[in-house]
C-alpha cells in the first residue's frame, strides 16, 4: 500500500478569481477571473516542486457563471481520478462566488473516502498580495493529509465541510465561514489542527446528475420581504418550475400572500421549502409544518439540495 507521501494528488483547475488577472498590481476588482491555467497557478506555489501532483484544466469560468455541464464535467474527473489506486487525493480550484454550491453537490454526489479540498482566492493572482498561493500550498497539504476524507474547502487558513461552507464577505481575505458550525480544522504553518469529523454520507452516486442538463427541473429562489406577494410564484409555475426554495424572513416567515401562492403551488405539485434570508442560524421547523424548512441549509444550499432530490426521484433513487 502507498503512504500518501509517495501518493499522487490531482489538481483540477475549474477558473475563478484565484486564477484572475488585473491590468495592475493594485486593482482587486477590476480583473478578469479565469485567465491562468491551473499549471501556471501550481508554478507560482514555492514549496510544491517535491511534491507528486498532476493537474487537469477541467473548466475556465468566473464561478459566477458556473453551469450544471460544469458540475457535471467537474464530478466525473474527480470520481474518475478517486478511482486510481494511486491518488490519495484530489484539489479544485475555483471561484469563491459559487463555491459552496459546487462544494455541497460535490459531497452529496460522491461523499468520497478520499480527500476532495476547494480552494479559492479573494484578489487575482496579479495582486501585490495575493492568497491564492497560501490557499493553495493549503490545499494540496490537506490533500494529502492522511485520515482527511470528504469534499472540504480551504481558505485563509481555516478548514469548511463542503455541506456547510459558504461565502460571507464580499472582500475580506476570510470571507468564509460555516454558520454556527463553524471550521471543521486549521490550517497552521502547513500543521493541521483538526476540531470535529470530516465529512462522511452515502453517496447518491454519479448517476442522479447523469442526465443532459437542459432537462434538470429548474428550481428557484423566491425571497419573502415587506410587500411581497403571490405572482411571481404563479409566472414560475407557468414556466414549468418545479421546485421553489423560498428566503424566509426570521426563522423561515413567509408574508402571508406569498405563503397563499407557495401552498397553493404546493397543492399542485411544485415542491416549496422554507431556509431564511438570516446570515446566521438555521430554521427550526414545527411538526405542523405544511412547508418544510431547510434547517442549517442556506437557501443556495437547499437549491442545490432540493434539485438533486429532484433527480433523484426522477430516476427512481432514494434521495438519502
Ligand atoms: N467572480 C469570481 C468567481 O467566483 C470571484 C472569486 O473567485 O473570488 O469566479
């Protein structure tokens, strides 16, 4: 058996900002995202050359933009390099706009044994500081470290699960968090610090999103506010939507008008699930609840949930 210092780690490019460039040193938002290769960016990475890495341009895409045939794309080259005897581990590098999206349907897909570690970067590569070096020396570290498992990101130091990271800052360096969950693990002068179990799960296999992406149901987001009422749900179902995260106010509220379209549009079979617009907590749902709620997913997580459940049913899986 390999240990993993004798192990390869995969290194999947996918774009973002950490592979952006700017036409100056100074400028952290006027770039453009997805410019350097994923080999360039591992070239610029002091203290990687000793290290076995392969790497793959799987995608070059501001994250903003990501597409389900990206996903798509994304979780067949990691099952396909998780399946080689000998890569202990796989790395993505991505934009941080959507990163928890791809990181939630990365872990519910494959839930895989070996590590699978995001990794992000808040100003381009052209920047007088840049973090995507650090991410990713970071990344590749966790990679492979032995006993990590499951789809994490790592950024700024601090270790996410891919069921709960998510971006919460705008442009601060540590712009992630995990809600009240908090990291999983630091990262420290390349020594991992670990705090509560990797992430683990059956997977619902590769399978559920095997089909062309032009025929996923389309799920959306439908927020409640002061004012809002029923008509937007009612243009969603003539378009054929078939599922509706709804962003409650407080502990998943609806205003009463929208909640009238939600439950009459749930009657006819569109499926309505309740997460809140609060940057922190979860819904606590009730058990007369008519709409379920989303517990400690934020409402871009129980999308991505709710789709792949969708799927699921679609192909006659148990969602799990
Ligand atoms: N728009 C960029 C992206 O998500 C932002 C970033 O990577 O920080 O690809």
């Amino acid at each position: 058996m390999q240990s993993r210092s004798q192990s390869s780690t995969v290194v999947l490019g996918t774009g973002g900002t950490i592979a952006g460039t700017a036409a100056t040193r100074g400028d952290h938002i006027g770039y453009q995202a997805a410019q350097l290769g994923v080999g360039a960016l591992l070239g610029g990475v002091p203290g990687l050359s000793e290290v076995a890495l392969e790497s793959e341009q799987v995608a070059q895409v501001d994250s903003k933009d990501m597409e389900p045939a990206v996903w798509q794309a994304l979780a067949r080259r990691v099952a396909h390099h998780l399946g080689r005897p000998e890569v202990s581990g796989v790395v993505i590098t991505h934009g941080t706009d959507t990163l928890e999206e791809t990181a939630y349907l990365l872990q519910r897909v494959l839930a895989p044994a070996k590590p699978v570690v995001l990794t992000a970067a808040m100003r381009p590569a052209t920047a007088l500081h840049p973090d995507g070096p650090q991410n990713l020396l970071d990344a590749v570290h966790l990679a492979r470290e032995p006993g990590v498992q499951g789809v994490v990101a790592v950024l700024a130091g601090q270790v996410y699960s891919g069921l709960e990271v998510r971006k919460q800052h705008t442009y601060r360096l540590d712009a992630f968090g995990a809600g009240d969950a908090g990291p999983l693990a630091l990262l420290e002068a390349g020594r991992l610090h670990t705090l509560r179990p990797w992430p683990a799960g059956v997977p619902l296999g590769l399978d559920v999103i095997d089909v062309d992406p032009a025929l996923w149901p389309r799920v959306e987001l439908v927020s409640s506010h002061s004012g809002a009422d029923g008509s937007l749900v009612a243009a969603l179902q003539q378009m054929g939507v078939a599922g509706v995260v709804v962003v409650g106010t407080g502990n998943g509220t609806v205003h009463q008008r929208l909640e009238a379209a939600l439950l009459a549009a749930q009657a006819a079979g569109m499926k309505v699930w309740r997460s809140t617009r609060c940057a922190e907590g979860r819904v606590l749902g009730k058990p007369d609840d008519v709409l379920p709620a989303a517990g400690t997913l934020t409402p871009y997580q129980a999308r991505v949930e709710l789709l792949l459940q969708l799927l699921a049913e679609r192909k006659g899986l148990r969602p799990g």
